[in-house]
C-alpha cells in the first residue's frame, strides 16, 4: 500500500532529526453538514499551507503534507539546521567572517542598489552551515510572487563554502517558500546588475 503524504512528512522528519509535523486549521467555513477546512502543518520552524475547501479536517492535513513533501522531498532541498529556528536574538553578528568579505559585498550591493540595507547577520553552528542575512528597506523582493512585497521582508540564506543563496521571506502568504539556489559571482559590479535586471529586483516592482 502506498504511504499516505502524512505518513512521508513524518518520515522524513524521523530522518533528519527534527520535531514531528505540527498541523493546525488556517481556514475553517461553511454550516455544520458541510464544512470546509485548510490546514497548514510546520515543519523545523517553516510552514506549509493545503488547498482551501477540503471537505474533512483528515482531507486537509494530507493536503497541507503534500505541500510541504512536494517542496521538501520532490526537490531535494535539505532542512535547514534545528538550531536556525532557536538563535536569539543577540546571536547576531555585525559581519561574516574576513574570507567571505566578498559574499557579504555581493548581497550588501545587490540590495543597497534598491535602496535596502543589510539588517543582522545569524551565523549557523557549524563549519558547513548557511547564515542568515536579514534586510531591511526597500528591497523586498520574493521569487515567489516575482515582485516586491509591499511590506514584509525577506531574508537569505548564504552557503559560503558552495557559494551560493536562496531567498525566503516573512510574509505569511509566503511561509515555507525557499528559492531555487542562486550562485555568488566572483566578480562583483556586472553580475549584480545583470541579476537585477534579470529578475527586476527593483522596489518600485510591488503592485
């Protein structure tokens, strides 16, 4: 028998050591005989939303663990370490590290050309972790929504070692959401702008 999308969320939980599947309802309508339900489940601090309208609670909650299956299992990305959710918040940091002055130059660049700023840096607990970089300002962009949010900010998360980023954001809309991986150019000026202008990163992009 095929293993229901609760059961693989569960899985792949157990796997990499992290808390079980968190399931609540999002959407609750409709008259006693017909209710509707959208359930969203979290997963290592993330949350993924179901298809609005499911006919049962059970419905939903297999709807909101295929979502969160599809992004996580389907596209092969790893669950960012436990600890990314449990920093405080005087665990900040004002740089990276002196040899990834660089990359911190690329993401502040990027940024501050959309008239953003850099706000904090998280370092990760290991060697081999992703910092996190939260920005603040105009700069707002979502691949998600592909624009600028209105209000909410996003944040990227930077693997020095493969030199690569992925976007994510805090609009609510957009919980459980991670880009596709982004690569770092060693060279600065002409790839910046060239990936600006690629993907129209530009805050006045928020209609």
């Amino acid at each position: 028998m095929e293993k229901s999308w609760k059961n693989r969320l569960q899985e792949y939980c157990q796997k990499h050591n992290l808390p079980l599947p968190n399931y609540r309802i999002r959407q609750q309508s409709g008259a006693s005989h017909e209710m509707k339900f959208q359930v969203e489940v979290e997963v290592n601090g993330r949350w993924y939303i179901g298809q609005e309208n499911c006919s049962s609670k059970k419905e939903a909650e297999h709807s909101a663990a295929q979502k969160a299956c599809t992004d996580l299992i389907s596209n092969n990305l790893e669950p960012d370490p436990i600890e990314q959710t449990h920093h405080r918040e005087d665990d900040s940091i004002q740089h990276m590290p002196a040899e990834y002055a660089d990359i911190e130059r690329f993401i502040s660049n990027m940024v501050e050309s959309f008239s953003g700023r850099i706000r904090k840096i998280r370092p990760p607990l290991d060697a081999r972790g992703k910092y996190r970089i939260e920005i603040t300002g105009n700069y707002r962009y979502c691949d998600n929504i592909q624009r600028h949010h209105k209000k909410n900010q996003v944040y990227f998360l930077v693997d020095p070692i493969n030199r690569v980023y992925y976007q994510r954001c805090h609009d609510r809309d957009c919980q459980g959401f991670q880009s596709a991986k982004h690569k770092i150019p060693t060279t600065q000026t002409s790839d910046i702008q060239h990936e600006a202008n690629s993907s129209g990163k530009y805050p006045n992009h928020s209609n």
